[in-house]
C-alpha cells in the first residue's frame, strides 16, 4: 500500500510517499481502507515533533480518516468489512491503510460522502464539544470566533447560530470573512485591519462579548480577554498563531470572567458516552442541514506535503481533504 512517511521531524516538504507492506488487524482492532481524511491544525505540529502525542519515527500522519472497514480482528463483532466508518487514529491517516481500535470506529450515515466525513468529526466535535460542554451559552448573548474561517471556526460559527448566539467572526482577510458570513456569521471583524478589541466592544455597545471561541493565542487571546463582558467566558481551543499567550490574570478579576481549556482529545477518551451523544446531536444537525462541512480544497495522496503547507501557510478556509 503507498503511505506518506515522515521519516525525519521536519516541514511538509520532507515528507515522502512510498510503498509499504500491508496492514493487520490485530485483537480488537480494524484496517480501514481509506477513502479520505481530513487535513488539522495538529498534522503540521505532529511531523514537525511539537504535538502531545510523539509517534517513533517513521510514520504516517493524518489523526482523522472515512474509509471502508477492510478486515477486522479476533473480538470485533460490532463492525463488518465493507461498513462505511470514520475513524480518529491520531497518526497513520494519510495512507491507503490505516488500523484502528474497533471500539473508537464511528458508522457514517448513509446521507455523507466520505469526503465530507473526512471533514466532519473533528471540527464539528471539538466546537461543539467547547460551546455545548464549557461555554455554558444563553440565547441572545454574543459568541467571538477567532480564526473563524478555519475548520474549527467555521464550525463554530455555524453552531453558534443553532444555539442561537450572535456570532461575530474574526479573520485575517475580507475574503475569509466572506466565507464567515455564508456560514452565518451576524457581524465581521478583520483583525488584520481593525483593533479586535476596539471593534468588538463597538458591536456590543460597549459591553463586550459573553463567549470567545479562541483557536488562535499569540497576541489575540488577551485582545479578546480585553473585550469579554462581565462573567464572559474564553475558551482555549488551541495556538494556531503560534506563540501560547501570557495573561495578565488581573483581568479575570476586574471583569468576574473564566478562562477556559477545550481538549477535545481528552474528553473522547475520558468521556465517551457523553461524546457519542454530541457526535449523535451533530449527525442529527447535518441531517437537518443546519450544519454543512466547507471543502476549500482536495489534494491526492502525493500532494499531501502540499495540502499541509497550504493549512500552515493560513490559505484555506474550512478544511482540507486528502482523498484516495
């Protein structure tokens, strides 16, 4: 089967496709034939050995797969060969194989394409996991997307407005901001040139925003804390700019407001249930097509390097997909 390698910690450019043997499903687990898998912000830190999780070298990265199931192991009797499923292997993604344990294999509805599950789960799971599970949201008040045309952004913006929140999106350029405003955002900041925190009090009438959705850090994070309202809420989602932020944690107190860390990694694995009822509701979501995945670009498995550099170079909108 062809795989992409990363043989030594490095940039996308020094990946490299090659043909390894086939996979084995062992106790407990499933090879899935790969039929797509979504492009995230934690590919390019896993090849280049930032990331939580540090696999031995060589692998293949690529956390998030749809696929067929193509042989299953001793003790798997919930699954067949030929059911259509996602998949969140962590690493092994982008390559023609992949195995997983049996137990975290999610069926794909019928109604999905592979490539829109491929860009569905980790998104929309993470986003809904932060506004439903850590954000406590009330009807009417105002959610800030950071980074909002990215996969995790935009999928907060559009389940911002399901909850019924007054979503204001951040981006880098107005042509972002125009896909934010397809998704369903009510109002538009580019922080590229606007004061983020100016801005945001001005839309607010000057009281702030309730709840900040923040995949970004770097200097944004505390412009955002800055614009919070009484009791607001920041969710820490992630460090996409690069830099992880110092706060001055005197503005807790003066605005009585919460920071808040989203891992949606970790809830997964300590949580399930609850986070099989999310992904039930967001499947529910699609059905209804209250949400729908933005596919900026599809890439083919040699272009891998190239999809990766796109997503670190802040080119895309939504998400990516490798497909197979």
């Amino acid at each position: 089967m062809r795989a992409v390698l990363c043989t030594e910690h490095g940039p996308p450019e020094a990946l490299t496709i090659a043909d390894i043997p086939d996979l084995q499903a062992g106790p407990g687990q499933v090879v899935i034939k790969v039929g797509a898998a979504g492009v995230n912000f934690p590919d390019t830190l896993i090849i280049q050995n930032l990331y939580q999780f540090k696999p031995d070298l060589p692998f293949s990265p690529g956390g998030e797969v749809a696929g067929t199931v193509g042989q299953i192991g001793p003790g798997v009797d919930h699954v067949a060969v030929g059911d259509r499923v996602i998949a969140f292997p962590g690493w092994g993604g982008f390559a023609e194989q992949v195995v997983v344990e049996a137990r975290t294999v999610i069926p794909i509805p019928e109604t999905m394409p592979m490539d829109v599950a491929a860009a569905f789960v980790m998104t929309y799971g993470t986003s809904y996991h932060a506004l439903k599970d850590r954000a406590d949201p009330q009807p009417g008040e105002t959610l800030l997307v950071l980074g909002a045309a990215g996969g995790v952004g935009l999928a907060a913006v559009e389940l911002g407005k399901v909850m019924g929140l007054r979503v204001i999106a951040a981006a880098s350029t107005d042509e972002k901001l125009a896909v934010c405003k397809e998704h369903g955002a009510d109002e538009l900041i580019n922080y590229s040139t606007e004061d983020l925190k100016v801005r945001a009090k001005d839309l607010t009438g000057g009281a702030g925003v309730d709840i900040v959705y923040d995949p970004v850090g770097g200097d944004y994070t505390e412009a955002a804390l800055r614009a919070t309202a009484w009791e607001g809420r920041l969710l820490v989602i992630g460090f996409a700019a690069g830099p992880i932020p110092k706060i001055p944690l005197n503005l807790t107190l003066l605005k009585g407001c919460d920071i808040r860390g989203v891992f949606w990694g970790s809830f997964v694995a300590r949580e399930p249930k609850r986070n099989a009822q999310n992904l039930m509701e967001l499947v529910a979501m699609f059905d209804e097509g209250t949400i729908r995945p933005h596919i900026s670009a599809r890439y083919p498995l040699e272009d891998t390097g190239a999809a990766l550099r796109a997503l670190m170079d802040r080119k895309a909108t939504g998400k990516i997909v490798i497909e197979l």
